[in-house]
C-alpha cells in the first residue's frame, strides 16, 4: 500500500509515534496542522516543538516532543560549504605527498642497492 505524500510527511515524537494530522493547543483557538511551540501541555515554556499524538498511536502521555523537521536542502548546501572549506587543504596535502614521492623513491632505491646485493 503506496503512503500519501501527507503521510509521508507526517511528523513523529522523539519516541517515535506520528502526530495526529490536527490538534489543538490547551486554550487555544489555533487549530495546528503541524508540532507547535506553544507552552507544551505539562506547561513547560521550552520553545520546543510538540504534537498531539495521533490516537491509533495509543500510548501515554497523548503528546510528545516532536522529531527535528530536516531540511534536506538545507543538509545538502551546508555539506556543500564544508566540503569547499576543506578544499584547498586536501590540495595543499596532496602537493607536499607529490614533493614526497620521489624522495621516497630515492629512500628506496638507496635501500634495494645497499641490501639487496
């Protein structure tokens, strides 16, 4: 059975349990649609996300703290940005391992006529 593109989206608690598509906060007149960061319902003010949880979930409390929403875009540029900063270092590293090379090669040659005899 193929998941909606809603259900695909749908946000989960930090233990794992999906958010119910809709829920209202304790008084409250928004109807949310998403995890909310309203005081949460034991009346902690901790500017974190939470949602209601969904009620085929099951499972107590009937909320939870919800999952971080990742923005894959987000992901991929700051990737992006740390791979360029690291760029001009990995080519600085590989032009002084390309000035060790034949010093290495004379090391060896040196080895195999004095050993190897």
């Amino acid at each position: 059975m193929a998941l909606s593109k809603a259900e695909k989206n749908r946000r989960k608690t930090k233990d794992g349990r999906k958010c119910a598509d809709v829920f209202k906060a304790d008084n409250d007149t928004i109807i949310h649609a998403d995890c909310t960061t309203k005081p949460s319902p034991d009346g902690k003010m901790t500017e974190e996300e939470w949602c209601e949880v969904d009620p085929a979930e099951g499972g107590t409390p009937n909320w939870g703290f919800c999952e971080p929403n990742l923005d894959y875009d987000k992901v991929r540029m700051k990737v992006k940005a740390l791979m360029e900063e690291e760029i001009p270092e990995i080519r600085k590293i590989k032009d002084e391992e390309e000035k060790l090379i034949p010093v290495g090669l004379k090391i060896l040659e040196t080895y195999e006529k004095t050993f190897k005899k």
